[in-house]
C-alpha cells in the first residue's frame, strides 16, 4: 500500500519482483492513481485504487507492506486503517516518517536497507530459500 506519488512503493515492488518466485503475486494498493500506477510500472501482477479496493484486498492478503509515514499524511482513511489492522494478512511497516516525526527505538535506516530486511522477512514468513 502506498500513496502521493508511489515512488516507495515501486522501489519495493520492483525489489520483490527481482527477488520472489515468479509465481508469487504482488498487488499495487494505491491511495490514489498516481501511485498505483508508480506500483504497476514497477512489474505489479494487479492493481487498485481507492479505500474500497484497500479495504477488500486487505482481506485477502497475505502480508501488507506499507511505510508508516501514509497513515500521517491524510491519505488513509480510518476504514483503511481499520481494514489494514483487522486483516489477518503479516503487516510489514516501513518506519518512513515524515521530518517532523520521531519514532524512538527505531535505527534510521535507508529505504534501499530497509526494502532488503522486508524480502528477508517475507522469504522467512514463505520459507523461501
């Protein structure tokens, strides 16, 4: 799930692309159209837009990656936040917080390191070698 112009979540969608079995299916979640289709340019199988396509896909997931800093920017509605929680799916937040927030106990890692901790965590959660 990703919002505003979709460049995080393309960055993680093409990473997951490079790196999962083909046969695993991504889905580009977007707030708006703009960062679906960031999302679907980086080689997502499918994609929705909207609170609604949020909040049915969200319960057919089986892990959600999404960075923090989306629920704080206005673009997640209390429905996605409460479909997104409800969700049986693994929840995977990146901590990308905006200038003014500080999450403490959190290492202030890149984007780059942190997309790599997220294919670990997902390749465990699959056993995938």
């Amino acid at each position: 799930i990703d919002g505003m112009g979709g460049g995080i979540g393309a960055q993680v969608v093409s990473a997951l692309r490079e790196e999962l079995p083909t046969y695993m299916e991504i889905y580009a979640l977007g707030t708006n159209s703009i960062a679906t289709s960031a999302m679907m340019k980086a080689h997502a199988n499918k994609g929705a837009t909207g609170e609604n396509a949020i909040v049915v896909s969200s319960k057919k997931a089986n892990i959600i990656v999404s960075p923090i800093s989306i629920a704080m920017m206005g673009e997640v509605t209390s429905a996605i936040s409460e479909a997104v929680c409800d969700s049986e799916a693994f929840k995977i937040l990146l901590p990308i917080m905006p200038e003014n927030f500080e999450v403490i106990g959190i290492e202030g890692k890149p984007l780059s390191l942190l997309i790599k901790d997220t294919i670990k965590i997902i390749k465990r959660e699959f056993n995938i070698k």
